[in-house]
C-alpha cells in the first residue's frame, strides 16, 4: 500500500462524499446554507479522518482513534441526511 488512496474505505468514501456534495447542491434555497453547508462539512470530514488516522498509522492507537472519529462523521452525516430527507418531502 502507497498511500491512503489505495484504502478502500478512502474510495468509498471520498466518493459518497462528492455524491453528497452534489445532491446537497440541489436543496431547496432555505436548506442549502445551513443544512446544506453542515452537511457537506461532515460528509467531507469522514474522509479528513481516514487521511489523518493513516498518516498515525504508525501508532495504533491513534489510527483507531482516527477511524472512530471517521464512523462518528459518518453517523453525524446519516442524522443530516435523515433530517433533510424528512423536512424536504
């Protein structure tokens, strides 16, 4: 493995990540800056963590510490994306 762009969950990522970005930028006006916005930062954050948690991957710890904090964007993303869907409809 080269770098962290070899990792699949940084591919999956990253890629649901440009998939969120472009769906949030198709929300009515009224959600596009706050939701929106929120959005966008945490499901961009998901792939931050992996970055950061692999260049730790020297400690353990700190890399697993790195993908919990990945997960925890994640959940915070699902909760946006929950919120959105039942306030747009």
């Amino acid at each position: 493995m080269l770098n962290y762009r070899d990792l699949e969950m940084y591919q999956e990522a990253r890629r649901l990540a440009i998939e969120v970005h472009t769906m949030s930028l198709t929300l009515p006006k009224f959600e596009l800056y706050e939701s929106g916005s929120q959005i966008r930062r945490s499901s961009k954050s998901v792939t931050a963590m992996i970055v950061e948690g692999y260049a730790r991957r020297r400690y353990k710890s700190d890399f697993i510490k790195y993908l919990i904090y990945a997960i925890a964007e994640c959940d915070e993303t699902i909760v946006h994306l929950d919120a959105i869907y039942d306030t747009t409809l």
